[in-house]
C-alpha cells in the first residue's frame, strides 16, 4: 500500500536543507556580531578546533557557542547542539537564531513540546524575522500542522515576497494536503524567482518541482525537473532518490534499484538513504524489502517519528498487524499530534479485535481538525469492517476530494462499491487505483460480512402478519409490577433494542428482556452501544434526545428526498443512480420512491419516536436516567407514537422504512431486525400481541 500524500511531508522533513544564516536589518533585529574579526567564519572553515579555540578566547561571546552548535547540527551530534544554543541564549537572550536551531534540533529529538516555545520565543523577539516565521511553517508541517505551516509561510512571504526556502515550505504544506495544483504552482513560482540565483539554489528548486510533479502522477515532467536539479548540483543526492522513487511508482524496480544504488553513494546521512530506498520499495510494493531498509534507518535514528509509521504500513502491507500497531505506537510516541500514525493505529487496533481503543483514538482525531486524505480512508476502512457501509463512503468521498490521486482512496471506495452491488463504478475504482501504483496487501483487513446490496428483496409483507389471539394467561413480562401503560411503553421499544443482545428463543417461547436489562454483560453492550451515539454522560444524552425529538430528523429528510426524486425525469434518477458520488442519495430515493406511497400522513415518524424511547431504556441501564426520570420522560414521546398510527403492525412497518432509509439500506444488523419484527409480530407470546395497541392512558 502506498500513501505518498503522506509520505512527502515525512520525506520533506527529513531532508530540507540547513539554510544560511539569515540577513537581518533594520530596527526589529539586533545587531550581528559577525562583524568580530576574530570570529570564526559560519561556511568557511569549520572545523571544531577552530570553533574551541574561539570560544576559550571569547567565553562570553554568545556567537561563539552559536557558531559551535550549528557545525555539530551538520555533524548530526544535536545533543550538543542544543546544549550550545542553550549557552548562547544564557548570554544573550535576544539570540534569535540560537532558539530557532534549538527548535530545529529538538523536532530531530521528537522533542516537539520544547520546539515550539522556541520558535514562538523568536517571532516574539522579532515579529518581522522572516527567516523565524519560515522555520515555524516548517516545524508545524514536521508536525503535521498544514493549515498552520500555510498560514506562517503566507505571514513571512508577505514580509519578503522571495524568500524562495519559504516559498518551498508553502509549496510542500499543499502538496501534504493533497492541494497538488497549489504546490506545482507555488514551486514553478519559486523556480521564476531562483533563475538567477546559485546553481544549488536552481537545483532545489527543481527537485522540489518535480517531487510535487510525481504526486501528481505526471511522471515524464518529474524526470524532467529532477533531471535539470542534476544538471545544476551533480552531487544532488535528494533528487536522485526521487527519481528512484518516480521509477518504482512506474514499476521499473530495475532502473529504480540502480538510481537509488546511485543516490546511496552520495549521500551524507545514512539513515535517510535508507528511509528514501525503503520508500522506493514500498512504492513497488515490495513491503519485505521496504521493512529491511526501514530496520536500518529507525535503529540510527530512533527519534525520527515518521519512520516508524511509514515502516508500520509497509507490517500491514504483509500482514503483521502487531508488528504495525507497535510501530504505530512508536511514531505517535514521537509525536503525539500525528493524525496519519493514528488513524492508521486505530485501523490495526480494530482489525486486532479491540475497537474500544480504535474508537478512542478515532475520537481523539477529531480534536486535531483538518486530517489529511489518508485519514478519511482509514475511517472507511474501520466502517468496512464494521459494515457502515454509508460512513465508509462518505469517507473515502471526502479524501478522494481532497486528494485526487490517492490510490488508497479509490481502492477502499471499490470495496465499498462492491458491497453494494455496483459493478462498474467498483471496477472503474478499481483500475484508478492500480493506475496509480496501488498495490494489494498481502494480508486484507476485515470487511463485514453483511452485504449492503441494497433493495434486493422486498420487506417481509408485515402487514400481512396475522395478530394471534391475545391470552392474558400467556403474558411473560419479567417485571409483574409494572402497569399495564408502562408495559406498552416498553413494549414500543422492543423494535429497537431487541435486536441488539443475545436471547435464548425457542420455536415455542419467546424471551422477553428485563425492563431495563440492568445484568453485568447487558451494561457493557448498552456502554458500548451508546458510545456509538456519542453519549458518555447526561448532556451527551439529552442532545441527542433534544436532535431525535424536535425533528422528526428522520420525517424530515424523508420528505425532502421524496419531494425532490418526485421532480426528476426518468433519465435524470438513472444518470443520478450511475454516479457514484450520490451513492447514498441514489440509494434513498429508490427506497422513497418505492415505499413512500405506502406508508401514511406520519411517514417514517415511528423510527424516530422508538429510537428516543429506546435510548431512554438504555440509558437507565447504563445509569445515565434513573427509572424515577425514565418514565415522565418517555410518555409523551409515547403518546405521539400511539397517535400516529392504528396498529402495531402499521407502527413497525413506518419503523422498518425509516431504519432502511436512515442507513440507505440494510444495515450491519439487518437480519437480527427482521427476525424481531417476524417474533414480535408472529409470536403468540410477543408482548405486542398481549397488549392491544389502543390500550387507553399511554
């Protein structure tokens, strides 16, 4: 599997190049002390025995120490690096570019928390400091803050309009979100301006272009510019490993193997030749190959978060599901705002069976707002497993829009596309992913068995369900000192709740739940079903209470879908069917147009009433509602119920159209619910047939 959205934010941190001391004049910067005769030269010689000698002269000249920690930053010894920014800081605390290389060595350390203090102190210091305001664009892209990076970049270029290292951290956040368009344009400005710069500065230009290019999938412009970087820098190892990487994403393993081969003796990191060769082959979905070379560059610089969960997808690519959680785990650890390392964490622990921690972490995604592409497919892929299917649709709409070159996107869509029996649409899918460079697993996550092949087979004919005779000797009800009315209530919510817990049910007796179900598994199942429903605690509760009952929400929509199919042509709802993206719009107007004349003046309305007096049910289970508020709360819901329609077979037939249309189609638990519908209704012992529907005080 491939997601190189994300893999160029994690590739692009890893490599950006150590920019120059930055010039700075005017009133908002102080003054340089380069000036220093005696001071030892920043890109000339730099060699530590000078750097030593120069502090021992100048003990309390903070540049020294600067000076210092910028060559052990070259020489990847960041430990020491920050301890002398920290000694240049305690001289002078003004030292702006002290606190950015600290930042910049701490991320390295994956220590985020101390980063950003850093960099915010500088732009403190200095409000117009360009170079401050790049670096923070920079630091929240490693953080994997793109709409913050974007926003800091757009502050410091409109300071200084050519900052060209600026421009490319502007450039490389859009390409991170998908917005390829936006980075190809930004970068072919940045190349416009660096025409008349130095041949390394044309060189970065140019890879960076091309890198945007071959997100894009336009892969003869990407050889292109990556060649013309090494036209302008011979030794430009960083274009030479995307060139290797565009190769793999065209299946030339071979050519890609001898331009990475190539890339390997010229650079100077060894961890990051071995991440890019990793890449190269997870592109080829060679995953084994891929898991080797991450071994390598995770145990020389274990720090690096993004290594971690690239390796982690290369685990689920063979199978190993722990082996990936682990590694998941690890990158999060590194940093703790990931939303890639965690939606990705939250798919291994659903398919390892553990979706309390999956659901936590998919909560936790929410508070981190704008996720990337790759994390609305995750979201799919766990309602495929759960068989939402509708969710799982709106997902990977949602990421193939703001990606349209994600091959992860189209692949989960064909699998949902197929489960709902739409052929063409999942093969047209199908072949866009494998188009672009998707390669299968070799191990595939779980997908639920329950098909959302949708309006196959019509309702069982409820109202042709003979009601047996009603026997007061034949009543069951566990809970003899309820009234006759409270029966009733409960009794209307049967439709809702009974489907959900396990009962023993024989050809001759129905069982019948406790009123609130209150036994130790009943409470886990209804905890864990009502967190589906977001509701933890009593507002949670009433909110949605408050959104069931003010509506009908369900009656609501009903009527706007059955107002606006009814003004279609015939051709216009086929051609509205053929396209995919009203997959779940087309799929409720076929249920409103062919049950919609069927139901009477109060349409879906039952769906909406038992839906509320259930959850009160479960909520006294769950100790959210006492039994004392359970029952003034539910009566006059129960009441409305009883008014709109004139049997229970008439209530659970307006119920069963209203749950089809609510999940467009079958859902999950579809035939657990049509076998209650079957017992509640066909059942002599059912508690529907031992209470008439009119029974008078509801």
């Amino acid at each position: 599997m491939r997601t190189f959205c994300a893999v160029a934010v994690s590739l692009s941190i890893c490599i950006a190049p150590t920019a120059a001391l930055p010039a700075r004049s005017g009133s908002d910067i102080r003054t340089d002390v380069v000036s220093n005769k005696n001071a030892p030269p920043v890109y000339g010689d730099r060699s530590l025995e000078s750097l030593n000698t120069y502090i021992r002269a100048n003990p309390n000249r903070a540049d020294g120490y600067y000076r210092r920690a910028r060559y052990f930053s070259h020489q990847e010894m960041r430990d020491k690096a920050i301890q002398d920014c920290t000694a240049a800081i305690r001289l002078d605390p003004t030292y702006g570019e002290a606190y950015i290389l600290r930042a910049e060595m701490n991320v390295l350390l994956a220590n985020a928390d101390k980063a950003v203090p850093d960099v915010d102190k500088a732009i403190a210091l200095y409000p117009k400091w360009t170079y401050a305001l790049g670096e923070r664009a920079r630091l929240k892209r490693q953080l994997e803050d793109y709409v913050g990076a974007i926003s800091d970049a757009k502050a410091a270029l409109s300071l200084d309009p050519r900052d060209c290292r600026t421009i490319g951290e502007l450039a490389a956040a859009y390409d991170a979100i998908g917005d390829h368009k936006k980075a190809l344009d930004v970068a072919s400005t940045n190349l416009t301006i660096t025409q008349d710069d130095s041949p390394n500065a044309l060189s970065f230009a140019y890879h960076d272009r091309g890198w945007f290019f071959a997100h894009a999938y336009q892969f003869s412009q990407a050889e292109l510019d990556l060649r013309n970087a090494l036209l302008h820098r011979k030794n430009d190892a960083q274009a030479l490993h995307y060139l290797a990487i565009v190769y793999a994403m065209q299946n030339d393993l071979k050519r890609a193997q001898e331009t990475s081969q190539q890339a390997g003796t010229l650079e100077r990191f060894p961890p990051r030749g071995y991440r890019f060769r990793a890449e190269m082959y997870r592109a080829a979905g060679e995953w084994q190959r891929a898991i080797e070379n991450y071994n390598r560059s995770t145990s020389m610089e274990p720090n690096y978060g993004p290594g971690f969960w690239q390796r982690g997808i290369a685990k689920m690519g063979l199978g190993d599901w722990e082996g990936a959680k682990k590694d998941f785990a690890t990158a999060l650890a590194r940093n703790p705002k990931s939303a890639v390392a965690l939606s990705y964490l939250a798919v291994v622990e659903d398919a390892l069976d553990d979706p309390k921690e999956s659901q936590q972490n998919l909560d936790e995604l929410v508070k981190y707002g704008k996720n990337g592409a790759i994390v609305y497919v995750n979201r799919a892929r766990i309602e495929l497993h759960h068989g939402h299917f509708v969710d799982a649709l709106k997902h990977c709409n949602q990421a193939i829009q703001q990606d349209a070159y994600l091959p992860d996107a189209y692949a989960t869509r064909a699998i949902v596309l197929d489960c709902g029996r739409h052929a063409a649409q999942a093969k047209s899918d199908r072949e866009k992913a494998v188009q672009l460079s998707w390669h299968e697993w070799k191990k595939p996550l779980p997908v639920s068995k329950e098909s959302a092949a949708f309006l196959t087979a019509e309702l069982p004919a409820l109202t042709n369900i003979p009601l047996g005779p009603i026997s007061p000797t034949e009543m069951s009800f566990n809970d003899q000192h309820l009234t006759i009315q409270q029966r009733w209530i409960l009794a209307s919510s049967d439709l809702f709740t009974d489907c959900m817990f396990e009962k023993p049910r024989t050809k001759d007796r129905m069982e019948i739940l406790p009123v609130f179900m209150q036994s130790p598994s009943n409470i886990r199942i209804v905890k864990h079903l009502l967190k589906e429903w977001h509701i933890q605690d009593r507002p949670s509760l009433d909110k949605v209470l408050a959104s069931i009952s003010t509506g009908p929400a369900t009656r609501g929509q009903f009527a706007a879908f059955r107002t606006r199919v009814s003004k279609m042509s015939p051709s216009e709802l086929e051609s509205y069917r053929q396209d995919p993206l009203n997959f779940v719009e087309a799929t409720r107007a076929d249920i409103v147009l062919k049950f919609g004349n069927k139901l009477g003046k109060n349409d879906v309305d039952a769906f909406d009433y038992v839906r509320y007096i259930g959850l009160c049910r479960l909520a006294v289970c769950a100790g959210l509602l006492s039994e004392t508020e359970f029952w003034p709360k539910v009566r006059p819901i129960a009441h409305k119920l009883q008014a709109s329609y004139n049997s229970w077979q008439d209530m659970a037939f307006a119920f069963a159209i209203g749950r089809m249309f609510f999940f467009s189609g079958a859902s999950k638990d579809q035939k657990d619910f049509d076998d209650s519908v079957v017992l509640l209704l066909g059942r002599s012992d059912s508690p529907w047939h031992q209470l008439a529907w009119n029974t008078p005080g509801i």
